[in-house]
C-alpha cells in the first residue's frame, strides 16, 4: 500500500501516523510534499513537488494543508490517477468564496459535511479506537 500526504504539518505526526502505525502490523509506505521544505516526518519520504508525489500510483491521498489550499490541491488531485482522495477538512466560505455561506435570520445552524471521506484523525481517540471505523 501506498499513501500519500499533502501537507505535513502537525497533524500529520501526531494523528495520522500514529493512527496509521496502529491500523497496520507493517506500516504502508508513505510518500508527501509539502511546500515549507523544512517539515520532513519520519516515516514519510519527502516528494520535491506536488507534481511528482501525484505520478505515483497512490492507494490513497491525503490532503492536510490548510483550508485556504484545498482547493487547489484538490483540483490537481481529481486530475491525476489517483483513486481515492481524502480531505481533511473544508471551510467551504474560503474553498468556494461565491458560494453563499451566510444563514438566514432565525434559520438554525448546520454542520456542513466534509469534503471526502472519513480521516484517520477520527479513528483514534485517547488511544483507542472509534467505533463503526472501516479501514481504507
């Protein structure tokens, strides 16, 4: 198996990766790039540019940069090969900046869904698992 990150931040090392460990007996190989050449998790074998970590047969994407981005990550990611794209998450008032996002007076407050499918993120709390998790 194959995974791939875009956006290697905090949450990558402390939930995905731990998540990813505890899922797995051998740990996938992951691949990632992100644009501040400094972040470099271990476990994760850097990519120079988006470019190159989507020309990869990726099992699975993750897109875990900030939400100003998604969008355009996204985008390249739907035009690539890969199969399987998870985001996780979307603030739909800066992604789709057209998009009214406003509620009417006295209209009550909605969750929008997230963008892909459920994240690693979610599949731990406190170390244990949350129920009703599918493995990708």
């Amino acid at each position: 198996m194959l995974l791939g990150f875009v956006g290697l931040g905090a949450v990558v090392e402390t939930a995905y990766l731990p998540a990813i460990r505890k899922i797995f007996d051998t740990p996938p190989h992951c691949l990632g790039f992100d644009i501040q050449p400094v972040k470099q998790p271990e476990g994760i074998t850097r990519c120079a540019t988006l470019a190159e970590l989507l020309s990869q047969p990726l099992d699975t994407l993750f897109i875990t940069t900030s939400s100003l981005h998604h969008l355009e990550v996204l985008e390249q990611a739907l035009a690539s090969s890969v199969s399987r794209i998870v985001v996780r998450k979307t603030d739909c008032r800066h992604a789709f900046p057209n998009r009214k996002t406003q509620r009417a007076a006295g209209e009550p407050r909605r969750r929008l869904p997230r963008a892909g499918a459920r994240s690693l993120d979610g599949a731990y709390r406190n170390g244990e698992a949350v129920a009703g998790w599918q493995h990708l």
